[in-house]
C-alpha cells in the first residue's frame, strides 16, 4: 500500500509536468495562429464551459473516490461496482443536460449579451459536447483512484492534452480563412476531441480491472440507490464548495487590491499592472510549483479512506506523517529557490522583471499550499470534508483583512497583497492541521523542520552567489539553469548527510528504489 502510495504521486506528478509542458508549447502555437483578438474570441466561451464543469460534477469524482475505497478496503467489490454505475449515470444525466443546455443556449448567450463578443458562437457550440465528456471522464478517474490506480489518470491525462492539442491547432488552422470566429470555434473542439480520447482510454482500464476481479469474497447486503446518492451528496458538496471557494477569493482580490492600490497612490494604470503581476504571473508560479503535492493529495484521499474504514489508525498516522514529511522535503526548497531566484525567474519566462517583488513576497505560500493540499485531502480521507471548507472561509477574511490594510500602505503596495496570500493560505494550512491533531493525533515535529529550513537556507545562500558569478559569464538562462540545477543537488546532498532523507524513503521510489 506505501509502495502504491508513493507509485501514484509520481505518477501522477510526472503527468502533470508533461501535460503543462504541452499546454505551455500549444498556448504559445495557438496564439501564433489567432492572435490577440482571436485569442480574446476563443476566451469568451470558457467562463460558461467552466461554470457547466462545476455543476455538473460538484466534487463527485472524489466522493466516488473515497466511497470507492471504502468498498475495496471491505472486499465489497460489487458494491464497489454499483458506486461506480449509480454516481456514473448521476453524472452522465447532469452532464448530458447541460451539454444540450450550452448547444442550445449559446444563442439566447449572445443575444442577451451575457457574452457581449457574438463571433463567440461557435466557441459556445463547439464546447457543449466536452462538458459531457469531461465530466464522465471525472467519474472514471474516480473511480479508479479508489482502487488506488493512478496510472489510468496520468496516462488519460496526457492522451486527452495530445490529442486536444492536434484538434485544437489543426481545425483553428483549418478554419482560419473562414474568420476568427469560426477559427476559435474550431480551436474550442479540441475539448471534446481530447475528453472522448482519454474516456476511451479510462474504459480500456475499467474493463483491464473488472476482468481481474475475484469472483468470490464477502458477501454484502445491495445498498439502496437513494442511500448511495445521499452519500455522494453529503461527500460531494463540502468539496465542491471547497473549490467554488478559490474563484470567490480571487474574486474579492479583484474587487479590492486595485482600489486599495489606488488608495496607496497609484493612478489606475499602474493598480492594474501590479494587480497583473501578481495574479498573473506571481500565482502562476506557485501552483506550478506545487505539481508534486497536488498529485499526492489526489493519491492520499483514497490511501486514507482505505485505511480509516479498516480502522487502521496507526496506518493513518504513518500515512499522514509521511505525506507532510514529503511536502516539506519539496515545498520548502521550492519557496527559498523562488524567493532567492524571483528576478532571474520573471524575467525569462515573463520579461517582466517589475514582479520581483510580487514573486519573491508570494514565495514562502509554496510552502503552506502545499501544506493545505495535504491536509485537506487527509481530511477528505477521514470523511470530513466540512472542516476544510469553514476553515477556507475563515482564511478567506484573514485576507479580506490583510489586503486592506497593508495594500494601502505605500511601503508594501502589491507585497501587501502577496502577504495576504500567505497570509490566506497559511491559515487555512495551520486550521487543517489542528483538525488532523484531533483526529489522529499527529503533530509535526520540529527536527524536520529544522532540517529543511537549514538545509534549504544554505541552498539558497550558495545559489544567490552562484547565480551573480555565473550570470557575468554565461547569460540569463544558462546561468538560471544550472544555478538550479546546483541548488538542487545541494539540498538533497545535504538533507542526506543530516537524515532528511534515508535510503529507505529511496528504496520506495518506483523504476530506481531497486539501486537502494
């Protein structure tokens, strides 16, 4: 189970850099092709995909993945089964209706000018089949993460961003002579093109696992469908208010950091330039950064829940403390990198070196992201997915609070608000992990942290010294690079020799823990 554990997030976190680096090769590809304003056409239609996303799966995927493991971890696996077939048909009746919903809807969409672009039309129509698609997709991926198999997510995910990639630029190559509006429609058919891909992909391993299940075991009493859709309801929607939270903050960032610039002394201009750097580019990083702990938390949800219905709670506690060991071991280097390498980093993916201040302010939040994905999910595990949820809105004030009033203090301006990330997240980490004291009993010990914080300080003080000489000789991205590329080497090196990292947590990696 260890094994399957760290397998997963791997897996998972490979994929994820993978379907990045194509999503980063096709954006840049497909603004070549469309340019701005077809760009901004193409952009018209997605809020509304996005909206018909959420409702119609509303944080189902991971109630089918907890209950799902439940099941596995009882040996019931034709209720594991049955799940699968209730929450697959409550999805694919809210995903076929709002599929038919956005087709036929997209002109009443333009014509009341809720979208004011009308060449948005075909963007709108083009993108309804993929609200279904993606959505069971969802399901799928659900389920088979109960059974602690995440190989059909990784690889589902890559199928669907290659072929989604070749659609998306082939049919907006194809159409362009047609105009822009027909030209973004056929870029929005990538969507569906790559959910049908990777749901062909998903239904290949749900029959690979269904054909290797044993045909005897325990046998159970048949739940009743009402009180399967009762539970995936009362899983589903703390998590999808979960979700629904991040866009209500970034929301009220909108409505309050631009007007409090202002207040500090900015014209209205440069508020919304510094508001840019950060959202845009500052926050970007971040997320990028934790890749390998939003794979692990997907893997820790299942891994928890298999353990709590078995009553293992000594599994629990070693389960917990090995994930937060592992978040630490990468998080915390990632913040001091960033913080150290903010000015280089901006400039060579950006050309914006005007966020330095921004980016190297929002830096430490790498840390308690990656610290509430976890604690989160272990939550979610433990079948408590409320407690995240009131504790985001409790954060949520905590940076309500600090964006109104540090921003409007000219000394700290759009720093203010990256503190009030930091702030928003920190929180919200420090809740979680409260709850989990609670109901496991485990509590961080202070030696690993010390470990990573000294380790990663000495890291960043070489890199800082290294990055200035080799920058006088090499240039911006050379120097960048293997600047790193050291950075990193230094840190395991010298996480090994203090313990941090034992030939046992090696030996658990997949392909090269044989060598350990």
């Amino acid at each position: 189970m260890a094994n399957k554990f760290v397998s997963g997030t791997l897996i998972l976190t490979l994929s994820g850099f993978v379907v990045k680096a194509i999503g980063s090769i096709n954006w840049i590809i497909l603004s070549r092709i469309l340019g701005g304003e077809g760009i901004g056409i193409y952009q018209m239609a997605f809020p509304i995909y996005l909206l018909a996303l959420d409702v119609s799966s509303a944080g189902l995927p991971i109630a089918i993945s907890i209950i799902t493991a439940e099941k596995v971890a009882k040996q019931d696996y034709l209720g594991a089964q049955r799940i699968f077939r209730v929450s697959l048909s409550m999805l694919c009746t809210t995903a076929l209706f709002l599929s038919i919903l956005m087709f036929f809807g997209a002109e009443f969409l333009i014509d009341e000018q809720i979208i004011r672009e009308s060449r948005a039309y075909y963007s709108l129509i083009a993108l309804a089949p993929a609200i279904f698609f993606t959505t069971v997709i969802a399901g799928y991926r659900g389920y088979l993460q109960g059974w602690q198999q995440m190989t059909p997510t990784a690889l589902s995910q890559i199928v669907e961003q290659l072929v989604r990639v070749v659609v998306m630029l082939g049919f907006a190559a194809l159409l362009l002579p047609y105009g822009l509006d027909y030209a973004a429609g056929g870029a929005s058919l990538g969507a569906g093109a790559g959910g049908l891909a990777a749901w062909l992909v998903l239904i290949y391993y749900y029959y690979k696992l269904k054909r290797s299940l044993p045909s005897d075991g325990p046998v159970y009493p048949k739940e009743d469908i009402r009180h399967i859709l009762k539970r995936l309801v009362v899983l589903a929607v703390p998590i999808s208010l979960s979700s629904i939270m991040l866009p209500v903050v970034s929301n009220l960032d909108l409505l309050i950091v631009p007007r409090r610039l202002e207040v500090a002394g900015y014209a209205t201009a440069q508020a919304t330039e510094l508001f840019g750097y950060l959202t845009g580019m500052s926050v970007p990083l971040i997320n990028l950064a934790t890749i390998l702990t939003a794979a692990m938390a997907m893997s820790l949800v299942p891994a928890i829940s298999h353990s709590f219905t078995l009553k293992n709670f000594d599994e629990i506690y070693e389960r917990t403390a090995s994930a937060m060991r592992i978040s630490f071991l990468v998080t915390i280097p990632f913040s001091v990198m960033l913080y150290v390498m903010a000015e280089p980093v901006v400039t060579f993916i950006y050309n914006a070196p005007a966020a330095t201040d921004a980016t190297r302010a929002v830096a430490i939040a790498i840390c308690f992201l990656g610290l509430h994905q976890i604690t989160t999910a272990i939550l979610q595990g433990l079948k408590k997915p409320k407690i995240p949820v009131i504790n985001m809105a409790v954060a949520c004030v905590a940076k309500v609070a600090c964006n109104w009033f540090l921003v409007a203090i000219p000394a700290f301006g759009i720093t203010g608000a990256s503190y009030a990330t930091v702030a928003d997240i920190g929180v919200a980490a420090a809740l979680n992990l409260f709850f989990i004291y609670r109901h496991t009993g485990y509590i961080i010990h202070a030696n690993i942290i010390v470990k990573n914080v000294v380790s990663a300080a000495i890291m960043g003080v070489i890199m800082y010294f290294v990055y200035d000489f080799l920058y006088l000789h090499i240039g911006l991205f050379l120097s960048l690079f293997l600047t790193c590329l050291l950075g990193s080497a230094i840190y395991i090196g010298l996480m090994a020799l203090t313990g941090g990292v034992t030939r046992e947590d090696a030996a658990k990696m997949p392909f090269i823990g044989r060598f350990f």
